[in-house]
C-alpha cells in the first residue's frame, strides 16, 4: 500500500524545520503540520514581553549552514524573541521551506497501523494523512498549563498564559496588572510589564535563583569576530557539558580558599549568560555544601539589591540550592521590587483562593485587576504528546505506557511504537536546545538513508535496548541535586494529574555522553533496533 508521505513530521520550530531540511535531501516525500500559523514552535509561540534568549545569540542559531551563518546577524548578544522569530522566518524563506509546510494544522491523533506498517495521521478539522514515518518535533516545552485556581475562567479583564500571548500589542500602561508565576518565564516578563504598568503585583509561590544577564548590543567589530569564529563556536558547544559556551570550572569548591571562591563568584556574577550557573565549580551542583555556597552568595546579591529586607527574604529560596532549578537570568529583576508601583504577594504565606470576576482573592486580601499574566509554565518534556492521541502496535496508547514516566530508547524511539521518531523527545540531552536539535535531526536522518540504502521500512526499538538505556538514564541521574527537587526538570506540575511526583525526566548527563551513547547504539548496523 502507498502512503500520502514518507513521512509526516509534527511542529514547524527549530526541530521540524531542520529535520524537512535534511529528509528533502534524501529525496523524501514530507509533509510538516504545524499547528500555529507561522514557522518557529517556541519562538512563535512565546511572545511575552521581555521574551528572549539565555543563551549567547551565536551560539543558538543553526551551524549547519555556512552561508546562513555569514548572512545573519544578530545584534544583540542574547536576542530578543521578535528578532528570533525574524531569524526563523528567514531560514524558512532561504531554504523555501514552506511549500511543505501545512500551518493552521494541529495533529489530533496519530495511529500506527499494524497490517500496512504505516502512520494515520488526524488534523484537528478531521482530514488525514498516512506517511511510513512519523517524527514528532512538539518540543518539550509546548504544552502550557493554566493554574488550577478556582473561579479562573469568571475573569473579566484581559488574561493570558505568556505561551498564547497575542500577535497584537498589549498595552499596560496605568493599568493593573497581576503575575502569577516566578520561573525564567515570569522574571523575564515581570522585568518588562514593570516598567509601564500602574501596578504591578506578583503572586510567587516558591521563588527561584536568579543571575543577571548582562545583556548589550553587538557592536560591529564584534559582529565581524563572530562571523569569523563560528567555527570555534560550534565546536566549544560540541565539547562542553551542556553544549552551552561555559562548562564547569574543573576545580572543588574546597580546593580552593574563601576569597578565592568569594573572587570566581563575583566574577562569573559579573559576566554575561549561564556561566554563573553552568560554569561553577564542578562540584557545586552536586555536593550540597558546595552548592551552600554558592547559594549564600547568591542570597547575598538578592539583599543588596532589594531596598526592603523583608522583600529581599521574600525573594530567597529556602527548599532548593541555587543551581538545581533552571536559573533564570534578569536583568535589573531584584530591583523591580524598590518601585513604588510594584507589590510582593507570597503566596505560600496566603494561598490564593480563587480568581474571581474582577481580580485574586487570597487567605489574606483581595486583589483587582485589569490583566492577569499566566506565567504557569508546562507541563514538560511528556505534555506535548500526551494532547496527541498517540496509538502504536495493537493499538497501545503512549500517553498510558508513558503513566509512571516516559521509557523511550535515546529519547528517540519507544517499544511498541515502531517508524515513530522524536526530536529532542523525554531523555535526550537538552542543554543549548538547537545543539541538541541538529545532532538528533542528524542522528534520526542517517538512520533513514541506512534504511532506504538498504530498502527496509520498519524500524522497531527493541526492549532489552530500551532497557539498557533507561537503566543508564536513572544511573546518570543519581547524585545529582537537580533531580532531588520538584521542577519541570522532573516531570512535576500539579496542574496536571499524574504530575505530581517526580521522574527522571530528562537526561542528566553530558551532551558528549548522550551523543557517545547515540553513535555506540547506531554502530554496527543499529542492533538495538529491529530493522526489517
Ligand atoms: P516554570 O519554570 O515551570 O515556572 C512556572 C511558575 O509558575 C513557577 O513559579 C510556579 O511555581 C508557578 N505556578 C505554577 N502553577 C501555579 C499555581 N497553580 N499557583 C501559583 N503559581 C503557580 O515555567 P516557565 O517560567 O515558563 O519556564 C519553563 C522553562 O522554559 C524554563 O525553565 C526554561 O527552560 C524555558 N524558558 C527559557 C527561556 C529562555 O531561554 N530565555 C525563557 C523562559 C523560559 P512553583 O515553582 O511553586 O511550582
């Protein structure tokens, strides 16, 4: 039986993108259903105010093309998102990516169906599709998640979750505004709606450790040695942990004296991007009286900055070391709490009872508003394919073998799911996203030219590999402090049901090692997988 594709990849961002890219060249038949109305998945979707990149912009774009590389140019050194968004744009017009795009598109269900060994793909409007091969590029950070607070859809202001922000403009000034939610989502737009709204109240419910940015434009010279350098670039976030430039400082923390601790702090707090946090002593995100340290000189910085000492406790982390969540990075967020314009509300101290028609009413005061901004986050890495009816071999459904967390073969395939490929899917090294995104692209496109070099059409995980890779992914999740503590880091969000515990949810070694694992599973003809 012929099939409508060779294969239908789901979501248009950075992974959809790439991967129609790199099946073109093997002269594929691919379909791309995107549910939003342009390219970009993330950087289509997130258009909050103060969106942008944590990572240095040069480091974030794809490296697969040299001439892209020379004719872009970011202008500022962590790019804003409409900059972004423009940068996707452009590599959907330069690689005339769109003729096989189909946007406005969102998958409902895809069905993998046993007698023909293909995939039925539904759309939300009911048509379908069959393809050999299914690649899902959903992202791990696309399914946003509302509060359950009571009463929230009576509001009758302007609401949002940051993720469905409007195209249009929103315009906060002399307007109240409320945020709920303190993640590296919420600073970033706390930072921003602060400078105009009237006032501006924040409910957090645990907050989080936060390093400056430093943000600044590119100056021209600095463009020049960029685009010279490119090459250097790609291959430090090649070799670093987390394909991030920075990468641990190889020394102890005891190994060194205070001052000379209390210098490399200050000076990694001092510099631009994640260095503060992935670029710490190599022990400090593992050894909780490493990782004190550091979180005592971050505590120190957050007193220095915020005028009222009662705020300043407010905003200290007390049931996680710095480090162990995903650090946000500000810019001059500490100190949107000396406006005069904006309030601290903890709500661990007084719960939130319910939203009601005109604002938040908590255990101890009710707020009005005009706005309120859902900075609630997601439910990660799992979500996106739990809202798709996912069915493999005797109709088995993923959201139900996924119930006590994901099992997956390098992120990438499952048992029991066989043409089914994910990008960047629950247990591949996420890091430095794109990084991350062209080695499975590549890793996923090498397997189909081995397949269709040797005329096979089904490929299967096997289960003693399966095995073999989640016992290597709880392994290299033990020790680590991160996985001790509640985040989307592991799988926890109690706006969702059955998200309450945590998992290891992603991967937690080093992007060296995932890759070394990937090549070792590829080598030899594939043998971790059934290949027919
Ligand atoms: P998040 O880190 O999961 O933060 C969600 C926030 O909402 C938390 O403060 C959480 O509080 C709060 N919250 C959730 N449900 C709540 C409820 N029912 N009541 C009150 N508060 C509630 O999500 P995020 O900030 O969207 O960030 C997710 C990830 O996206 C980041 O870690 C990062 O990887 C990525 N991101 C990247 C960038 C960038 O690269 N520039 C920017 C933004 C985000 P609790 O902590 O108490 O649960």
């Amino acid at each position: 039986m012929s099939q409508d594709f060779d294969a239908i990849i789901i979501g248009a961002g950075m992974s959809g993108m790439y991967q129609l890219l790199r099946l073109r060249e093997l002269g594929m038949k691919v379909r791309v259903f995107e549910a939003g109305s342009g390219v970009g998945g993330t950087w289509y979707w997130n258009r909050y105010p103060g969106a942008r990149f944590d990572s240095e912009s040069y480091s974030y774009g794809f490296s697969f093309s040299k001439e892209l590389l020379q004719d872009w140019n970011w202008t500022e050194h962590f790019s804003p998102q409409p900059e972004t968004l423009r940068y996707l744009d452009h590599v959907a017009d330069r690689f005339d990516l769109r003729r096989d795009m189909q946007f406005n598109s969102r998958v409902a269900s895809a069905h993998y169906r046993d007698a023909s060994q293909d995939w039925i793909v539904t759309l939300a409007d009911g048509s379908t599709h069959t393809a050999r091969f299914v690649i899902t590029a959903i992202g791990p950070l696309s399914a946003a998640t509302l509060p359950n607070i009571e009463g929230r859809d009576s509001f009758a202001g302007q609401s949002f979750h940051t993720y469905y922000w409007p195209h249009e403009a929103v315009d906060f000034a002399g307007k109240r505004v409320a945020v709920i939610g303190t993640g590296a989502t919420g600073i970033q737009t706390i930072q921003e709606v602060a400078k105009t709204a009237g006032t501006l109240t924040v409910f957090q419910r645990t907050p989080n450790w936060a390093a400056p940015l430093h943000n600044r434009p590119i100056t021209d010279e600095e463009q020049a040695g960029i685009k010279a350098s490119y090459p250097d670039i790609f291959r430090r976030c090649e070799e670093t942990f987390s394909c991030f430039l920075h990468t641990a400082d190889p020394r102890g923390t005891f190994e060194v004296t205070a001052e000379e601790r209390e210098a490399f702090l200050e000076k990694l707090y001092g510099e631009p991007g994640f260095g503060i946090w992935v670029g710490l002593f190599r022990d400090m995100l593992t050894d909780p009286a490493a990782n004190a340290i550091v979180s005592e000189f971050i505590a120190r910085k957050i007193r220095s900055r915020v005028n009222d000492p009662a705020v300043a406790e407010k905003l200290i982390p007390t049931n996680h070391g710095f480090g162990t969540r995903r650090v946000p990075m500000e810019t001059r967020y500490f100190e949107v709490y000396n406006q005069p314009n904006v309030t601290l509300v903890d709500i661990k101290a007084t719960p939130i009872q319910c939203i009601t028609s005109t604002g938040i009413t908590t255990t101890d005061a009710s707020f009005d508003f005009d706005i309120i901004i859902y900075a609630t986050g997601f439910d990660a890495l799992t979500g996106s394919f739990d809202r798709i009816d996912i069915r493999g071999e005797g109709g088995r459904v993923l959201k139900q073998d996924w119930s006590g967390g994901a099992r997956t073969l390098m992120g990438m395939l499952v048992e029991g799911f066989p043409n089914l490929l994910m990008l960047l899917g629950p247990h591949t090294a996420l890091g430095n996203i794109p990084r991350s995104i062209e080695y499975n692209v590549d890793w996923v496109t090498r397997l189909l030219a081995h397949m269709r070099q040797h005329d096979l059409t089904h490929v299967a995980a096997r289960p003693e590999a399966v095995a073999e890779w989640m016992d290597h992914v709880m392994a290299i999740g033990e020790g680590l402090l991160s996985n001790q503590v509640d985040s989307w880091f592991t799988g926890v969000n109690r706006n969702v049901a059955g998200k309450e515990t945590r998992v290891i949810a992603r991967y937690s070694g080093s992007a060296p090692d995932y890759r070394a694992k990937c090549e070792e599973i590829a080598a030899g003809g594939y043998r971790a997988m059934v290949l027919q």
